[in-house]
C-alpha cells in the first residue's frame, strides 16, 4: 500500500508541519530541563509495517533502545515514543537531573527520570497537536520499556504485519553525547478520522477547502 | 512600488498559512515563495526583495542559516524567523543575525508586530 493512497501530499505536508511544531515545543521543555540546546531533525514520515519500522530502529542502534512509551486516544489514537540508545540513558538522566550523583544514585533513579522526561517531550509534542486540532487526547501514564526494536515497539507474534503511519524525528542534545529519537506511531483505522481532521484543519487555515480528493 | 516578501517554508501548507496571514495584515504586499535555502537564494538575487520571512527547521540549510546569507546581502532586510522551537540559541541565533523570532503556529497577532516594524522601516503604514 502507498502512503499516498492514504494521505495525499498536502495531508502530509500538514501532518509533518503539526509534528513539526509539537516537537518544536516539546524540545523547547526538553532544552530547559537539561539547560542545553536540542537539534531536531525535520521529521520523517513513512507507512510501513511496524516490523519495518522496528528495523529503522535497530539499524541504527545495535546496543539495545530504552523508550518510554505513551498511548493516546482521541479521535485519532496510536503511540508516542521516546527513544534513546542504551548508552545514552544514564548521561540523559544525568543531564536531567544535573547533580553529580554516582553512578548507583543515577540507576536508581533512572526509571524516574526517563518516564518525567518522556512525559514532558511526550505531552508537549501531542499537546499541541491536539491544541491545534482542537480535539482532546487521553494520554497514558508514561511507561519505560528495555530491549530491541521489536519490543519497544510491543511486536508479538502476527502483530509485526501490521500497517502503521510511523512518523519520527531525530534529537541530539547539544554538548552532550546523548541523541535520540521521538517517534510516533498512527493506528490506520484512525487513519481515516486523522484525515478528516487534517482536512479540516488545511480548510481552517487556508480558508479554502481542500478535500481529501484533492490530487494536489 | 509594492513591497515583496519573500517566505521560506519547506510545508506548502505552512506557506499558504504565512500568505495568508501576510495578506489579512498587508492586502497589497507582494509575495515570493521558496522551500528551501537554495530557491530562496535564487530568488533573492533574481527579485527586488523588501522583507523575509523564513522558517527555521528546513531541509539542508536551516533558517538561521538562510537569514545569516541573506543578512549578507542586504545588511538592513527585516527577516522574521518562523518557529515553535523557541530554544534560547534559537533566539539569540536570530538576534545575532539581527532577525526577529515569530511563533509557530503563526497568527495574526503573533506577526503583525514584526510587520509594523518592518512596515514602518520600509516608509510603508504599518497596517
């Protein structure tokens, strides 16, 4: 299946646009939390299977992902994640915490500090999607999740089959050797509600209405 | 003669936004419209360009990047960049190149102080 069949150009355009700008806030939080200046990639957004996506993961990182994960629903529903690599998740935690504390201290702490970080770049990147959209999002509590591609995308079985809409985003925290990704993972049968808020959404800001058939 | 603006968006959705909003503030200003650094550049050289309005998170060269060769050219442009990554280098990498930071999502009221300053610095009414 094409992703275009699915979304039209300028359906994506706008979707990456609203990533775009939740991210933007959400990096904002994160850089005054850590005290750092956060690069972000301009985000990418693929339809694919969650196995493929899960092989995005693992591809680039061959040490093991730590995540921490949020489910939404609303009219639309799916998955954000915070992504790091192994290796990263102490210094993250470190620069969140930016106190000089052992290496035992870190660990303890470590669940806590990734679930607060995830739920502030999290919420801050759904929030403002919502916001724009005008539709409320239930978020779950943050939830922290260790292992390879497979798992921190929750693929059991049959499951990895599934088409998903996987949008994702590239973070490095300045100055510190911590990058990571945040991710966002669309179920298709909200695909269609998505698409009509989208489309509402391109009408409300253009103030013209461009349908979902439109070719452009 | 009529002002021109240039706007600088790799979303084509977020170029109908800024046009749009330019136009509900300044009905007779001109328009130019680039998705990236080099088109922009492109243009500039080509067109008479009073004022720029650039998003900062573009594929290749960013927005920042774009403003400081663009700063290089026309020392006195105004130049917004576009953003909701407000980050504190963010900011103070506009204000180096002597450019303002307008948020994103754009609104009338978020641009229209950029506008009138602009306005009034090319002997335009502010609006």
């Amino acid at each position: 299946m094409d992703e275009n069949i699915v979304l039209n150009e300028l359906e994506r355009d706008a979707l990456t646009e609203l990533v775009n700008i939740g991210v933007g806030r959400a990096a904002t939080s994160l850089g005054k939390l850590v005290d750092k200046h956060i690069l972000l990639s301009v985000p990418a957004l693929e339809l694919i299977t969650l196995l493929a996506a899960s092989r995005l993961l693992v591809e680039s990182e061959s040490d093991g992902l730590v995540a921490v994960r949020q489910q939404f629903t609303g009219v639309f529903s799916g998955r954000a994640l915070l992504i790091l690599p192994q290796s990263a998740k102490l210094d993250l935690v470190r620069a969140v915490v930016r106190e000089n504390l052992s290496t035992a201290e870190l660990a303890e702490l470590e669940r806590d500090a990734l679930a607060e970080t995830g739920n502030i770049i999290l919420n801050g990147c759904l929030g403002s999607m919502a916001n724009i959209l005008q539709q409320p999002l239930a978020l779950s509590l943050p939830e922290v999740i260790q292992g390879d591609g497979n798992q921190v995308l929750e693929i059991d079985g049959v499951g990895g089959d599934r088409q998903v809409l996987f949008l994702y985003i590239n973070f490095v925290i300045q100055g510190q050797n911590i990058r990571g990704y945040i991710a966002m993972i669309l179920d298709l049968p909200s695909i269609a509600s998505l698409k009509q808020l989208i489309a509402a959404f391109i009408a409300s800001v253009t103030g013209e209405d461009f349908g979902s058939s439109d070719p452009n | 003669m009529p002002i021109t603006v240039l706007i600088v968006d790799d979303s084509k959705l977020a170029r109908i936004v800024v046009a749009r909003t330019l136009k509900a503030l300044q009905p007779d200003w001109e328009r130019a419209e680039a998705s990236n650094a080099d088109q922009a550049l492109s243009i500039f050289e080509a067109e008479r360009i009073d004022l720029a309005l650039l998003d900062y998170n573009l594929h290749g060269r960013n927005g920042l990047e774009l403003a400081a060769e663009l700063r290089i050219r026309s020392p006195e442009m105004p130049i917004a960049i576009i953003t909701a990554d407000v980050q504190p280098d963010v900011i103070s990498g506009a204000q180096r190149v002597n450019s303002l930071v307008v948020n994103k999502p754009l609104t009338e009221d978020g641009l229209r102080p950029f506008l009138s300053v602009a306005a009034a610095r090319l002997g335009e009414s502010p609006g």
